[in-house]
C-alpha cells in the first residue's frame, strides 16, 4: 500500500526529523521508570497528578509531541505501518509475524459483519442522535451473547480473583496484601477477552460507519473483504472504495488514535473493567466518556473549527484573529 502514497511517508519522515531537531530525545524519567509501590503523589483537582497504574502500551508527551506505543516511535509506526498490525502491537505488545497478522486481518473481516446489530440499532432514532450516543447504543447491542455475569443470581467466586476494589488493593506490607494489583485470568478467559477485542476493533468501525450513513439519510452498507480497516471504514461511511491516499490518510489517522495513554475515556473505561465487567461494558462507559464536550467533543470542535476557516489560504488569517481575541483553539 505504501508504495502508491510514498509522499505521505516522506511529510512523516521530514515531520520526525522536525520534531526530533526541537525537542530532547530524553523521555521523562519519573514517567518511564518502573514505580515502586505504593507511591507518594500529590493530587489536585480532577485527580490531576494521581498515579493510578503502570503500562508498557503507551506513552504520551503532548509538549513534546511526543506518542510511543510499545517501545515503537509514533512517527515509525505512520511512516511504515498500518492500522492492523498497530492494533495487534497494542494488545500482544509486539508487532506481528505475517502469518499472525494474516490470520489477525482475517478475524477482523469476519467480526466486520454484524448485520443483526445494525439491523437492531436502526430501530432507534439514531439519525437525532449525538454521534457518541448512537455507537454507546451500539457497542451493548454489539455484545450478542449471554453470559454468566447476566445471570440473575450469579456470584463469582471471590476467591479465585482479586479486584480492584478497595479493600482489595495491596497494602504496604505482607500479610496485608501483596506488593503489585494481582488479577489471574481463568481459564480460557484471557482469550475470550482477545476474541471480544478483536470483536470491538472490527465492529466499531462497522457501527460508526452505519450511524454517519444513517445520519446522512442513507441505509447503511457492508464492509469488502478485500479491502483493509482504513479502507473499510470510508468505504462504508461513503459507498465509494477510497483512493490509495484518502485510504493511507484515514490508516494514519487510526494509527494517531489507537492509544493516548490515561486520558479521560481509558480511565473510565480501566475503572469499569477493575470490576471485572466484561470488556464491552467497559469499552461503552470510554465511549460515554467522549460524549462529554471536554474529552471527544474537543474532536467535534476541531471539525467545526475546519468549517470556519474554511480554505487553506483563511488559516492564517483565522489564526491572528483567534489569538488577538484570545479564542481557544481545540486540537
């Protein structure tokens, strides 16, 4: 694919090397060493400061521009990679073997198809409502099997698991708890949770795709198996298979938003799933999280910053404008 938009690879090679001539290559010390628990911290507002988890996903430095997933610079990942194999970085830590990422892409394919869930989600009034709500909605009804946590009644066995409530956090010393936040999988659990993320990854793109057509007065169209995620979600958005930028664009996008450290909607999400509610309860309490104007509606403001300016040569204009009256700029 890469081959088709190498000026694209070139604006992200010339942007890295930018980025890299302005800012230090150091990371910030106290953020990328391992802690060592429990830590002291100092909280504000909004638990501004609060240190809640460690993670080998992602880390983000907004002054210096600065978006690592796994070890992997983001600028690399834009420059050479794509969505898909991005997406297997993220959840098995490593980028994959192309026998892995061909049975990966394949899974994606077949988790596109949910025509029962957007048959059920056209039932609603989607066309009036927020973008966020719409595919909260369908993110429950994405989730098409019964489980024991649905039964009425159904206790799970606390012995077998520690949660994240607080009585079961660690506490300082032994015998009071244990030195790290333990939680052991059950048998087959942990691949069940890999089938639902894969699930998720795959049929989100297929609801957002159905909600923006449906919200545009058209019916909404199934994904083509032979056509990638980026290509996909455009393609089902616009009934009209994308052209090898408009594609390569969209994939740069998705690698941009696959993993943004602790932002609000991961937070909300960690929270739901420290529970031990299953994956697709979590994923929907993130999703209710960037309907708030603060965290995704940020996003929404940027599109309708676009639409004010208008044409390349306004921005400058626009931009003088906005900070002499000192207007804030999303984004």
């Amino acid at each position: 694919m890469h081959e088709k938009t190498q000026k694209i690879t070139e604006l992200i090679i010339a942007a890295k090397e930018k980025a890299v001539r302005e800012t230090s290559n150091d990371p910030e010390p106290e953020l990328t060493q391992p802690i060592k628990w429990p830590v002291q911290c100092t909280v504000g507002p909004g638990l501004e400061g609060a240190i809640a988890c460690e993670t080998n996903i992602g880390y983000v430095n907004g002054s210096k521009g600065w978006l690592i997933y796994s070890g992997y610079n983001i600028f690399d990942l834009c420059a050479y990679s794509t969505f898909e194999e991005v997406s297997y970085l993220l959840l098995f830590g490593a980028l994959p073997t192309k026998p892995q990422l061909k049975a990966f892409k394949q899974k994606l394919v077949g988790y596109r198809h949910i025509p029962s869930t957007k048959r059920i989600l056209m039932n609603f009034p989607i066309e009036n409502m927020n973008s966020m709500s719409a595919l909260r909605l369908g993110t429950s009804l994405l989730r098409d099997r019964f489980t024991e946590l649905d039964q009425d009644g159904y206790i799970r066995d606390s012995a077998q698991v520690i949660g994240a409530d607080e009585d079961s956090i660690p506490m300082e010393t032994a015998p009071m708890g244990e030195k790290h936040a333990i939680y052991e999988f059950q048998d087959g659990e942990e691949a069940a949770n890999f089938e639902a993320s894969y699930q998720l990854i795959a049929g989100l793109a297929s609801l957002a795709a159905a909600i923006s057509r449906v919200r545009n007065g058209h019916l909404p169209i199934e994904s083509d198996p032979q056509l990638s995620h980026a290509a996909n979600l455009l393609y089902m958005m616009t009934g009209k298979v994308p052209t090898p930028t408009e594609e390569r664009v969209m994939d740069v996008i998705l690698i941009l938003h696959a993993d943004h450290g602790m932002n609000a909607s991961t937070f909300a999400a960690m929270v739901v799933a420290s529970t031990l509610a299953d994956i697709f309860h979590s994923i929907g309490s993130g999703i209710s999280a960037l309907q708030g104007p603060l965290h995704g509606g940020a996003n929404e403001q940027v599109i309708r910053m676009l639409q004010d300016i208008g044409k390349a040569e306004n921005v400058k204009p626009w931009y003088q404008d906005a900070v002499k009256n000192k207007r804030k700029i999303s984004g």
